[in-house]
C-alpha cells in the first residue's frame, strides 16, 4: 500500500482510504459479519483512513466502524467523521452529536473531523457564529479533535471563498475524470494544493456511475487500450496520478471491491499514466461531452448573477442527469443547489436580465437552457419538497 505524507502534520496516511458509507447490507441493516471482515482485512492491507458520518447508514456506520476497531485495530488507523451543520442551531447540538460520535465510535478522539457537506460560504459563517469553530479549536487544543476540515458539495466560488476562511488541516472534495469542471474543480484542488492544505477525494466512481453506467463507446475506448483494467480500475488511477491528491475514499461494499482496491493502490503513484492512457482518458470525455445538454466549462465568467443562480452548478447537474442517467438527479440537484444552506440558487430563481451572457465564452442562451433546467430538474413539486425538508432539518 502506497502511503503519502500529509503536509500539514506530518500523518503517514494510505492513499487509499475506506469510505463507510456503503457497507454490504442483509436484511435492511449492515451486515456486520462481512463488514467487519473488510474493514480489519483493508486494516492488515495498509489501509489506514476511515471515513464515515454521523448520519451514515442511518447513524450505524460509526457503530459498525468502532466495533470493527476494537480489538487492537484502533491504534493502528485514522478515523475521519462529520458533523451535519443542517442538524446544528445552537451550539449545544454540535456538542451532543460530537460526544455521541465519540461513544458510537468506541474512541476517545476523532483523527480527522469535518463539517459535512459545505455548500456554501453562509452554511460555514453559520458555524461560525454558533461557536462551533471555536469549539471544535478547543477539542483540538486537548486532543479530542486531530485536525479541522470539511467536505464540500458546492460550486468552484464558493469553495474558494470557504478554503480561504479558516486554517483548515485539510479538505474533502468530489473530484474524477468526470469532474474536472463540476464543484470543487480541477482549480480548487490546485488551490488547496497551493495552500498546503490536504485533499481528500470522495466519488472518484461517483457511487459506481463511472464503472456500470458508462457507455459502451466508453467501455470500448478503455478496453482497446487495455482490455485488463476495469473502469474501476481506470477510475482510481486517474486520480492516484495527481500530486495533489492526498486520499482517495472509496465506498467499498464487497470484498472483491476491497480486493481489487488494494491491488491497485500497491503501484498507482503520481504522474504514473503513460501518455497512451492518458490520450484514452481525453477520448472518453469527447465521447461523454458529446452526451451533455449545455457546453458549459464551468469558466464561471457568467457569475455571479444577481439573483443568486448558480448558472454553472445548475447546468452541471443537467449535464449530469443525460451523461450517467442518475435516478438520484433531483435531490443531487436540489443538495447542491441550495436546500440545506441558507439561499437557494436554483435556475428557477432567473429572472432573464441577460446579464451573464455578455460574458459567457461558450456564447451559450443561458437564460433559454436555465429554463430548461427549471423544467426538467424542479418540477411542480420542487418547491414544496425542499420546502418541508427545511422545515424538518430547521434550516433557516
């Protein structure tokens, strides 16, 4: 297992790290047997990075992942976990979920702790001002807390404006060949980079999209260039091939995925790609842009508009929608777009001023396509579903 040293600390950290979102499952419930198994088999494979959450599988994960590390395997790895800033209104729920991550967790302190799904610089300032950051500094000062991150859904500006406003340790972004100009972007993973904060991936196949919802002219391209590698396989070695990459999470739910991730975490270093494989990798993005609905590149030159729309991030999950037919694309839609953080920035929200197409390179009718994103990505009931998950998350 290839290890990579983290800047900021100096942690020795596998760049191959175990998401623990998605644990086989019997019944309904985590199938502790076979979990449990994978976990202490990464373990005594080099893995050394455990990501989970407070809300994963139903807030089971972090019970399965300290029982799993019982037994001496504790002292060996590095948790990771969340706080949910959608959950927190005053400062006393962050302080109940922490020590119950604690207590479920079986530990007396959290490696790597993040803010869960930033969407936007306000959902950060919010914490802010609750006294969170200023609590989770405390934790850190005795040891309860390692290092101060977040992991973010968002748009390029905005992580800009969230990396730029705090002394993270380190940050967690979605970043694969798919999203290079989605989210965080290639640029935010230079920027952190720059900054000397450490990047972890999460989604490199985006939730196994990018290994059984691929095209066949996709599948036909990577095949003909090697037929022995999966698109798994083809996937995590693009990503393992940027310097700036610290970890890469994968949510592995089998043991032939543990297995086979392994494998290929043994030999996947930095700048490895030939530039054979990396003319496939400009192939396959030919042939998957030849499926998106707007050409956008994500330049941001339309932004900011100013009645709040997130032109790029609207027209990214469009795109997203017609490219991996994602039966998820709605609530993707409406998670990044605005209904956990404090204003919406949906295509709903144009009001045809025109602005952003004065500059937009493309030449693209953002205000046309923007209409088409209403259309087919809201719905008449949009509105009033994001409305009651508000209400019941008590977002403000």
């Amino acid at each position: 297992m290839i290890k990579k040293i983290n800047q900021k600390n100096g942690d020795e950290l596998s760049i191959l790290g175990f998401g623990c979102m998605r644990f086989p499952t019997k019944g309904g419930a985590i199938d502790e047997t076979r979990a449990i198994n994978m976990i202490r088999s990464a373990i005594e494979n080099g893995v050394n990075y455990f990501d989970t959450a407070y809300i994963y599988h139903a807030g089971k994960s972090e019970s399965l992942l300290g029982k799993a590390l019982e037994d001496g395997y504790r002292d060996r790895v590095n948790i990771a976990t969340k706080l949910p800033p959608y959950m927190v209104n005053k400062l006393d729920n962050a302080k109940k979920i922490i020590s119950t991550q604690l207590t479920r967790l079986r530990t007396d302190h959290i490696d790597y702790y993040l803010l869960h799904m930033l969407t936007d610089l306000a959902m950060y300032k919010k914490m802010e001002s609750l006294g969170v950051m200023e609590y989770l500094e405390e934790l850190k000062r005795e040891g309860t807390i390692g290092n101060i991150g977040f992991s973010f859904h968002g748009s390029k500006q905005d992580f800009e404006q969230i990396i730029k406003s705090y002394p993270w340790d380190f940050c967690q972004i979605q970043y694969n060949y798919l999203d290079e100009n989605n989210q965080a972007t290639k640029s935010g993973l230079m920027l952190a980079h720059e900054m000397s904060i450490p990047v972890i991936v999460m989604e490199p196949l985006r939730g196994g999209k990018l290994v059984t919802g691929l095209p066949k002219s996709v599948m036909k391209a990577f095949e003909e260039c090697d037929k022995n590698k999966s698109p798994a396989e083809w996937g995590l070695r693009w990503i393992w091939n940027h310097k700036e990459v610290n970890v890469v999470l994968s949510g592995m739910s089998d043991e032939k995925q543990v297995e086979e991730n392994i494998r290929i975490a043994g030999d996947a270093r930095e700048n490895s790609l030939t530039e054979k494989e990396l003319e496939v990798f400009n192939k396959v993005k030919t042939i998957m842009n030849e499926k998106i609905k707007v050409p956008c590149t994500a330049c941001a030159y339309c932004m900011p508009c100013p009645h709040g729309v997130n032109i790029p991030g609207c027209f990214a999950s469009y795109n997203e929608k017609y490219l991996l037919e994602d039966k998820m694309y709605k609530v993707k839609y409406a998670q990044t777009l605005g209904a956990m953080s404090s204003t919406p920035a949906y295509a709903s929200q144009c009001k045809e001023c025109g602005k952003c197409e004065l500059h937009c390179p493309q030449k693209i009718e953002i205000r046309k396509e923007l209409k088409n994103v209403s259309r087919e990505m809201e719905g008449i009931m949009f509105k009033t579903a994001v409305k009651a998950t508000r209400k019941i998350l008590k977002i403000k």
